[in-house]
C-alpha cells in the first residue's frame, strides 16, 4: 500500500510540474497578435499574475514539483521552495515580457505602443510589490525590481515624445525665454509696429498649436491607463511638460497687436490647456 501511495505521489508531482512548464510554453507559443485598442493591460498579464500569486498557497510543495535549473548553486541554508518559486516567477516574467513585447507590434502609434507596455509592465511591479513577492523573487534574481522601474522609465519616455508636434509651434528656437524677461519685454514688443510676416507667423504658430493640441486630447482621451496613480503621475508630467512652455509662449506673444481677431488665434489660456490634459486616458471625457 505505501508503496502504491509512494507511486501516486509520484505521477501527481510529475503531473503538476508538467503543468507548469507547459504553462511557461503556452506563454512563449502565444501567437494571438491582438492587443486592447486603448492599450489597457492585457488579459494574459493579468492572468499570469494571478496565476503566480495563487501558487504561495502551494510554497511548502514547490521545491518538489518545480523544475529547478540550476540546483548546484543553491545555497544550503536557503528555503528552497523559496529558491523554487522565484526562479519559476523570473521564468514565467521573461517569457510575459516577450510576449507582451511581440504583441506591441502590432500597434501603429508608437506612443499607444509605449503606453501599453508602460501599463502592464507597471501592473507586473505593482503585483509583485502588492503580493510582497519581490523579496522571494530577488532571491534569484536582485536585480527584478529595478528592470522593470527603468522600461516604466524608458515607455514614458516614449510616450513623452507624443507632445513633439504641440512643442513645436511653442518653443522659442531663436532665443530662451526666462520668466524674468518676459514683462519687460512685452512692455517693449507691445509698442513695436510688427511687419505682415511677422504677424502672419504668430498666427501660425497660435493656429498649429490649436490644431496639435486638440488633434493630442482627440487622441489620448481614448487611451486607457486603468491605475489611478499611474494615470495622474502620466497627467502631472505632462502639465508640468508642456504648460510653463505655453505659458511664456503665451504671456510673450498675448499684448501684441498681431491680429484684430485675438480669439480666434488665442483660444486657449494656460488653465485651459491644464484642464484639458485632465481630460487624458478618459474615454468619456
């Protein structure tokens, strides 16, 4: 009898380690190239970290049904369930991130691109971090957490890039403007008799930054970003981004006798496009 019992253990733990390396296989053979249209977090990231996190009800088997790899470097006094478990959570985590890398592909913009990366990479941290799982899983791997906080860094940076066609209509290429400088000068400006060309180029300027900046809320209201924190440090950067560059760019050229029709040039003031930008990863905005 116990040795039938010894037999059954067996084939279950053969059983269950399969099950998890086809599992690690499923993830590396996920041909599905489809991707949420508002870059969200993907079903599979979800999934897969809830799966990881419902395997610490298990810690106590792991060591056993776990295929380690590398089980000579193991130091003696370590948990090797532990050990176990975060060497299968690196594994399962290098294959979500390729992955999830193939799948941005299929994005045209590559700042819908950047923004998806940027939320399931942030929902993996965050689920590490929620379910107190980086502690096990930098037994095997220290270096974890600050993977993942620099592609969080590098896709805002990206997606940061979006801002490249309003930026252009506002940033002075001939000169930096200091706050200081700009009462002063518009004291003095406000009297200068401009020339046709000159009028006709603050126009453009006003006029193209309207259009960029209504064509980026059009667009990025229809992004997802579903953490509120992430979503309000995204809204926070790109206030603090774009509007102090408006702002002297408004405040320079607002007192000049550039046009008899200043709303239709001038149509957003600073606050504006503060509460426009609030607006960002709401659909129902």
């Amino acid at each position: 009898v116990q040795s039938k019992f010894q037999g059954l253990v067996v084939t279950l733990q053969t059983t269950i380690n399969r099950t998890l390396e086809e599992f690690i296989d499923f993830i590396k053979t996920d041909l599905d190239t489809k991707v949420p249209k508002d870059g969200t977090v993907h079903e599979l990231t979800s999934n897969t970290m809830i799966f990881l996190v419902n395997l610490m009800d298990h810690l106590d088997i792991l060591s056993r049904v776990i295929t380690i790899t590398d089980i000579q470097s193991i130091d003696p006094r370590v948990d090797k369930n532990r050990w176990a478990y975060a060497q299968y959570i690196v594994r399962v985590l290098l294959a979500l991130g390729s992955a999830l890398q193939n799948k941005s592909e299929s994005y045209s913009d590559i700042h819908l691109k950047a923004i998806f990366l940027l939320n399931n990479y942030h929902y993996i941290l965050h689920t590490l971090r929620k379910a107190n799982l980086l502690s096990i899983v930098h037994m095997y791997d220290p270096k974890t957490e600050y993977i993942y906080e620099n592609r969080i860094i590098e896709n805002k940076r990206v997606y940061s890039q979006s801002w490249s066609r309003v930026l252009h209509f506002v940033l002075e290429m001939d000169k930096p403007l200091s706050q200081q400088r700009v009462v002063p000068e518009m004291n003095q400006i406000a009297n200068m008799r401009l020339k046709d060309k000159d009028r006709q180029n603050i126009k453009d300027k006003f006029a193209g930054f309207n259009k960029e900046m209504e064509e980026i809320k059009r667009t990025q209201t229809a992004y997802a970003v579903p953490n509120s924190d992430l979503r309000e440090s995204l809204k926070r950067d790109n206030i603090e981004f774009i509007v102090p560059k408006y702002k002297l760019f408004y405040d320079k050229y607002l007192n000049m006798n550039f046009t008899k029709n200043l709303e239709k040039y001038v149509k957003y003031k600073p606050e504006d496009i503060v509460a426009m930008i609030e607006t960002f990863f709401d659909s129902t905005a």
